[in-house]
C-alpha cells in the first residue's frame, strides 16, 4: 500500500530535516515519552475510502 498516494502526498514531509539533524533531535528527545491523540480516525477513514 503506498501511504502517500492515500494521504495525497507525493513526498514525505520532514524526512530530510530528520536526516539532517538526527544527533540534535535524539539528544533532545531521547528517552523521552509522547502521548499522541488523535490521527487514527482521519488515518482509518482515509484507508476505508481506498
């Protein structure tokens, strides 16, 4: 399945940055936790209308 296609993206968002300052971003958010809400109804009703 090619999620970009389903999302309406061509290319994925941020994936360079996260390349590029990959040491900066573990330091800062390594061993942190995140809570993250939200997402899966917009994500499941994208894969149901595919």
């Amino acid at each position: 399945m090619d999620i970009l296609k389903l999302i309406g993206r061509q290319k994925e968002l941020f994936t360079k940055d996260i390349e590029i300052y990959q040491k900066e971003l573990s330091k800062i958010i390594g061993g942190l936790r995140f809570l993250v809400l939200g997402g899966a109804v917009s994500i499941n009703g994208l894969v149901q209308q595919a």
